[in-house]
C-alpha cells in the first residue's frame, strides 16, 4: 500500500551556492517592473521619482503596482527592510507615506544602499563617518600586527591592501562634493595608520615627509589621482 504525504508549503529557498540559485532569482527580478525608475542590484531594489514644485506623488499607485507584480511572480517584498527618503527641500506634508500590505513604510533621513550612507540634505557627513568606522576598527588589527612583530613592509602591505581601500569604495559617488573638514577627517585616519607602521621614525615628521618615507600620496591625491585616469 502507498502512503503519500499531506502537501507543505516550503518559506525556505534553493541551497546557498548552488548554481540555479542565481540564475532563477534574476528569472525572477527580470519582471519586476514599475512605472518609474527602477533600479535593481541582487535583491536590492531603489524606486526615483522625481517630484516639481507643480507635480504630486504617484508613488504609492507605483508600489501598489509593483507589490502586485511580485505577489505574482511569488517574489515577496520584505516590508520591514523596505524605507522611504525624501531628497531635497520637498515639504513632507505634501507627500503621503507609503504603505505596502497596509503596514506604513518607515520615513527616513539616511539610509545606506550598496555601501554607501545617504543622508536626505544631499551631504556626506554620515557617509564619511560610517567609512572612519570601518577604517578604525581595521587599525586595531594593524596595531596587533605590529605588536606580534610583523615587519614595516608587511603592515604597510596590510594597510594598502586592506584600509585604504575602505577610504575610496565608491569615491566617485560622493569625492566631487566632499568639504575640506570631511577630507581632512579622512586623512587623519591615514596618519593614524603611519604613525603605527613606523612609529618613532615619523614621531617629529612632518605628513608630507611621512608619505614621501612610506611612498604612499595623501587620500586627497590617490582619489584625484583615481580620478583623471578615469577608474
């Protein structure tokens, strides 16, 4: 006698690093259109609209629309992961939030999106601090390198190759409208990173000598530098 089992509906998906599991998903994505600016990046998905001083918001007809569109493409949005940000000096009264299955999305002034730390007013303060933080914390490694005793060359192969990179992910997002303060934050952190690597050599040394001792530019320079030939 043959005995079958009642039917289950799975919430997990395809086994990590398999690969149908990549290819599947952009099957999936691939029809997930809205009648705006859509921008998709892995399961990262960013609405625009433009809104002038004579227009009203259509975005929440828009989500509507695309909420439909992935219910039936079986492409769930995650509603709790989902924000809004308003750009600009839009008067907020005048844009109504956005609600997706009847629960109202959460209205933020910075939001961070592949990496990058956007703040509403259009400045980079924020961007700029969640970069230090990341550069920070990967100093304290360095400064464990160098009290196990790795030499001068491999700590400044460690700094090249894995904090100073942190200083220029996405530079020419947000480099063309830095300030003098936020660029000089920045470069302190290099400094830091110096003065662990070779330590008494640059105690009295001026910066400019230190980076001419290490063979390295200021960050200010590598991004211009990274600039003008055009990466």
């Amino acid at each position: 006698m043959t005995v079958f089992s009642d039917w289950v509906i799975l919430k997990g998906g395809m086994p990590q690093g398999t690969w149908l599991g990549p290819l599947t998903f952009i099957a999936f994505i691939n029809y997930l259109m809205a009648q705006c600016p859509c921008h998709k990046f892995i399961d990262d998905v960013t609405l625009t609209e433009i809104l002038r001083n004579d227009t009203s918001s259509t975005m929440r007809e828009i989500t509507d629309e695309l909420m439909k569109s992935s219910q039936d493409n079986k492409m769930l949005i995650n509603c709790n992961k989902t924000k809004e940000m308003i750009l600009g000096k839009a008067k907020l009264e005048n844009i109504p939030h956005l609600e997706i299955d009847g629960k109202q999305t959460e209205r933020v002034s910075e939001f961070k999106i592949l990496g990058i730390q956007l703040s509403n007013n259009l400045k980079w303060d924020c961007n700029i601090d969640l970069i230090c933080t990341k550069m920070s914390s990967k100093l304290y490694f360095l400064k464990l390198l160098k009290r196990s005793g790795l030499s001068i060359g491999d700590l400044h192969y460690f700094y090249i190759t894995v904090i100073r990179p942190i200083s220029e992910y996405a530079y020419t997002v947000w480099n063309h409208n830095l300030t003098a303060t936020l660029s000089d934050q920045l470069e302190s952190y290099q400094k830091r990173a110096l003065r662990i690597i070779f330590g008494d050599q640059i105690k009295e040394m001026p910066y400019q000598n230190a980076l001419f001792l290490a063979n390295r530019e200021s960050l200010k320079g590598g991004r211009i530098k990274l600039s003008q030939s055009g990466i």
